[in-house]
C-alpha cells in the first residue's frame, strides 16, 4: 500500500554486558531476522541497551551521598544514594515534589545532555542486581552514528538511527519513547511554506519526526519482552546531519520555566 510503514520488533537481543560489541550484536539479530536490510530502513534502538554496553551502570552500594543528596532525599523520601546518581547527571533541579498520595516523590531536572526528564533518567528497571541503577549514554548522538557508520558498511545501504528513552509528557498522563540520540534521521520535517489539502500555506507545522518514530516504537517494545529492538521499513526521509538535541525547545521560548 503506498504510503505504509511496517514497524518490526527484532527479537533474539542478548542481556547486554559492559564492552559488548553492541554494532555486531544488533548486526547478526538484523540478519537473522531479514537477511538483509533496504536502502531507507531505520532502526530505532532503547538507550538501555547503549548504556549498558558503555558502562552507564552504578552500584548504590558505591555511592557516598552529598549533603544536597541527602536533603532533597529526606524531603522526597528517596533513596539518597540514587539522589546522588541523579545529581550528577544533572545541569540543575527545576522542581521537586511528593503528593501526599506518593510513596516517593519526583525530581524534575536538566539532565546534563540538556533533556528535561523525571530523576535525570535515571532507572532502575531492566538492569538486573538490586542497588543497580544506570543513566543515559554519555553522547547519544557519537553511539548513534557509530552505530549507523558500522552497519551501512555491512549491509550496504543507507540506514537511519534513532536512540530512545521513555519520557512523561507536560500536562499530559503516561509516558512515550522520544529520540535522544539521531544518525542519519531528521529531527523535525519543516513544513513552513508548504500547502495543506485546502491550498492555505503552512506557516508553523514543522513535525518532530523522530520523536513520532520513537513514539510509535513503544507500540511493538514490551518491558518485559527483551525486545530494544525495532526496524522501520518504509519511511520517506533524506539524510541529514541532526542531533538529538535538536529537538530541544530553547530556553528564551520555554514558557513554564
């Protein structure tokens, strides 16, 4: 059907452990799944698995907590140690909170790439071990393109990448999968100057691209599936040199801050 995407969630991705030639595990998981790859795929990789292979990983039981740590720790009835973690991995601490109905409460921050997210990223989930936490890549956008560089080399064709995370949303319930780390892909779709169906010239709709792959990427990722996984097939896109962070609101236009 013109116009279709196919979005397929690769399976056989092995728990991934610090070192781990992540261009040669996802490569072999591709290829047994497809043989080969189209010119204009994109794959669409959980940051987990990136994290996990360059050693974003800590031991609570490592980490001596700072006097900040502890403060926001006792107000938001946190562990003090992940307090740290989040600290570290933050610019600055926009708010803080606990409803009354909460048993732990939140910390907005600025995590240091410049992503505004609950606890700087900082997870807890699908690592394995308790007292385990991990945090983001250090340059999404450097993996990326590491990643798109090694494996264009092998199967021959132009390939996207796009590394997510899962994010809540401003104002709105639950959470999606949003790009933060791009090779190849474009951030945003500019539309301004273009026409709608009625002919009226479009003047603002600029579609945040990636951010929709990511999104959609989230209907075929299940936490406790092991599938970080996911190749479109089918998306109109032309190469661009965009980062991750490109798809970040500037300050001076940032209303709620």
């Amino acid at each position: 059907m013109d116009g279709s995407v196919s979005i397929f969630p690769i399976n056989g991705v092995p728990d991934i452990k610090t070192g781990d030639n992540l261009a040669v595990i996802i490569g072999d998981c591709l290829e047994q799944s497809f043989g080969n790859l189209i010119d204009g795929d994109v794959i669409c990789v959980a940051h987990k698995i990136f994290s996990k292979a360059e050693g974003n990983i800590y031991d609570l039981n490592e980490i001596y907590p700072s006097a900040e740590a502890k403060e926001y720790a006792e107000k938001l009835n946190k562990d003090v140690r992940k307090v740290e973690i989040i600290l570290r991995q933050s610019k600055k601490v926009i708010r803080s909170f606990k409803r009354k109905d909460q048993n732990e409460g939140v910390m907005i921050c600025e995590h240091n790439l410049g992503f505004i997210s609950a606890n700087a990223a900082v997870d807890e989930s699908n690592i394995g071990g308790n007292n385990i936490v991990i945090t983001l890549p250090n340059d999404p956008d450097k993996s990326s393109n590491n990643l798109q560089t090694t494996l264009q080399e092998r199967f021959k064709v132009r390939l996207g990448v796009v590394m997510t995370d899962t994010f809540g949303r401003p104002w709105r319930l639950g959470q999606v999968n949003v790009a933060i780390g791009l090779a190849g892909v474009p951030a945003t779709k500019k539309e301004q100057g273009n026409m709608d169906a009625w002919g009226k010239e479009l003047s603002v709709t600029e579609p945040a691209f990636a951010d929709e792959i990511s999104a959609a990427s989230g209907l075929v990722i299940k936490k406790a599936s092991k599938t970080p996984l996911v190749l479109f097939r089918g998306l109109e896109w032309g190469e661009n040199n965009s980062q991750g962070s490109d798809l970040l609101r500037k300050q001076e236009e940032d209303m709620f801050r």
